[in-house]
C-alpha cells in the first residue's frame, strides 16, 4: 500500500497573499490540486498536511516546522510507502512518481527527486563549482518504516527535508535519486504564480507515439501546406475542397465515417472570414461531434501568435488564442464523452499562409510542413486531451 503525504501547512510569510498560497487559483484550479490529480490515481490514500478541511481529502494538523508536518501526515498514513511532496510544487508529473515505486519496489530505502543546478552556486560568499551539484525537490519517497525509525530516533524536528534526515541518521542505506522538471520549482514568492501560469499554459510535452495513419480522417483546410503534408502519410482520408465546404459559411456534415478530423483550415486576410473560419469553425466541428454522438480525435492547428498578439495580425492572433481557451475550457467534458481535442501551435511554417503574413521572410527562419505534420498525426489516435503543443525553429532539426 502506499500513502502520498502533500504537506500544505505553510503560513506563507514570502507569498503576501492573504490566501494561502497552496489554494491560490492557478489557471483556474486551486495549486495543490494539480498535485492531487497526479498522484490520486497512482497511489491508495492521499493524506493531506493542512491547517483545515480541504475539500473531502483526509486532512490532518501541521506543525511548527515542516518536519514536524510530515511526521503528522506519516504517522496518520497506512501505506508500507509513504511519499512526501510540496503541496507548492504544481508540476509534478506522473513519471517522476512511478519512477520512484519502481526503486522503492527493488529494495531502496529512499528516493529523491533532484535537478542539476543550471546558474553560479555561491557558498557562504565563496563561488563553487556548480558540476555535480543538484537541488532536491519533491516527492520524496520512503519505506515507511524506516522513515518512522528516523523520526523516532532523533527528537529534531528542523531537518530541512526528511531525505535529509533519513539519509543523515542512517548513511549506510541504499538511496536512489530520479531527475525531476527542472521548472518544478516551489512557489514561494507572489511573482512564482505568474511564472508558473506560464510554464503551464505555454509549456506541454507532446505525446510520442507512432500515428494510426490508417485511420479513416476528415481533413479540412487539405489545400494548405501543412494539410497537404498530412495528406502524403494518411492513408485512408477525405479532404473536401474549399467550394465543397466552405467554413466561413453555414455548413454541416456527417461524422459517423470517420475516427479522426484534422482541422487545419484558416484565414488572414479576410477580416469578416477570420474568426468564422479560425474559430468559429472550429466550435461548430465540436458541436456537431457532440450532437452526432461522435467519438474519436480531433486535431486543431492553432498558431505561437496565440502566446502574445503579433504586431499586424491582431485579429489572427485573436482568433488562434480563442482557439486555445476553447480547448482548455472543454478537454475534460470532452473526454468524457469520448471526444479528445488537441492542438498544435507552430512559429513560421514554409506554407502559402506564411508567405502571405510575412512576404519578406527567410525560409530559414520557417519549420517545414513535414515536421509540423508528425505532431499533428500523433494525435489522430490517442486518449490524451487538452494539449496545446508549441512547436518553434530551432527545435526541429
């Protein structure tokens, strides 16, 4: 069995937030619950270390120090593990936990998740050298009764982490380290919300996966480059002309043939077309799988004009970032009903499109459609949802 302890019990003197800053809104869910929804479903009880009730969750007193809050929630727990974790760390992810039981499991007595120190380390005003030398983050992982013993045979309760402390009291264990995010920083200071809105709005994995490109697809906007490039690898896909299907009109169409829809279709100089085709489309498509009781995957193309609006397409840029807060508000409900949506979001691409926003570009600034098409196909057969993955030149060689 094992316990996950999400120590949450700070008082938050560096935040200056009269909320605590574990239940501050971050892009619209409370910070702690990022690191519940990861760890709920990998572990057997979640126990959380809080100066409250929070929601339905198995709450328990902090103490003075945070030690003495992790020995609360340790010794509330039943697991034969136990993991430790900052309820102020909101990217922890679900690889770094399973990593951890996996060497819990073969026999270590503890685990730590660190990352290199990347900037000058200064110790005591003297400037050492940075190789070798890592910060340890969370979640900690322990067989639980040897993290009980630590607790029991020493009466400090101002150890710095309880890794610390286990490995202090008993060197001669067997300890293992996984390499964590290195932006999984702890949120200590009010400008560390506003940096971490932004890793999480702007910053997503893409899935890696071998596409299905057999799946019969729906593709609209085939006529662009990016959507001819999809065409070249599909195998079995149906790409309506623009005179067959025209987005910035009313227009319907019957979904039950296909399991995936690729919507690459857009617009930049038309302004009366602009959001009808880049947006409103894009809901109808939406609308119509839900009201056809469709299910599959539907793949947008949105644009890194979404991140900050680009000086003369103001109304391009608009509508690729409603694009966006359409897919983050939606994903979940989606999901649920079997429908997952995803978007990828390149910088320049060599395409007809480009050339007319940025007559004077170099073509060695732009990805090649090719290469923005292998992430749009990843997607046509996947159960992932709500990712917006940012593709830039510089990354795609």
């Amino acid at each position: 069995m094992v316990s996950a302890v999400i120590l949450a019990g700070g008082n938050g003197r560096r935040f200056h937030s009269s909320i605590p800053k574990q239940l501050m809104s971050l892009n619209g869910k409370a910070v702690i619950q990022y690191s519940i929804d990861v760890l709920e479903p990998l572990v057997d009880e979640i126990i959380i270390v809080f100066n409250g009730q929070y929601k339905d969750y198995k709450c328990v007193a902090p103490g003075i120090t945070r030690n003495e809050s992790a020995y609360n929630g340790v010794i509330a727990s039943k697991g034969d593990y136990v993991l430790i974790h900052d309820g102020a760390r909101p990217f922890i992810r679900t690889q770094t936990v399973e990593e951890i039981m996996e060497l819990l499991s073969a026999g270590f007595d503890a685990v730590d998740t660190i990352s290199p120190i990347v900037d000058g380390y200064v110790q005591e005003c003297i400037s050492k050298n940075k190789k070798g030398r890592f910060l340890g983050l969370t979640p900690e992982g322990f067989k639980k009764k040897l993290l009980i013993d630590a607790f029991y045979a020493n009466p400090r309760r101002d150890w710095q982490d309880e890794f610390t402390m286990v490995q202090s009291l008993y060197p001669n264990g067997k300890y293992g380290f996984v390499e964590g995010q290195s932006f999984n920083s702890k949120i200590t200071y009010e400008e560390d919300l506003a940096y971490a809105e932004g890793i999480m709005k702007f910053w997503r994995e893409p899935i890696d996966t071998i596409p299905a490109l057999n799946r019969n697809t729906l593709l609209l906007g085939g006529s662009g480059g990016i959507g001819q490039a999809c065409i070249k690898r599909l195998h079995n896909y149906n790409a309506p002309s623009h005179k067959e299907l025209d987005l910035s009109r009313k227009w319907d169409v019957k979904l039950k043939p296909y399991k995936a829809i690729i919507h690459t279709a857009g617009e930049y100089k038309n302004r009366k077309k602009i959001m009808p085709v880049n947006f409103d489309s894009c809901v109808r498509l939406v609308e119509l799988a839900q009201e056809q009781k469709w299910k599959g995957n539907i793949v947008f193309l949105s644009s890194t004009a979404s991140t900050y609006g680009r000086k003369g397409i103001a109304l391009y840029s608009a509508s690729k970032s409603a694009l966006n807060a359409y897919i983050e508000s939606k994903h979940e409900e989606l999901a649920k009903q079997g429908i997952y949506i995803n978007a990828i979001a390149p910088a320049k691409v060599d395409t007809p499109l480009q050339t007319s926003i940025n007559p004077d570009a170099s073509k060695s600034s732009m990805m090649t459609p090719d290469y923005v098409a292998d992430f749009v196909l990843r997607y046509i057969d996947t159960k992932a949802h709500g990712d917006i993955i940012f593709l830039r030149k510089g990354f795609d060689d």
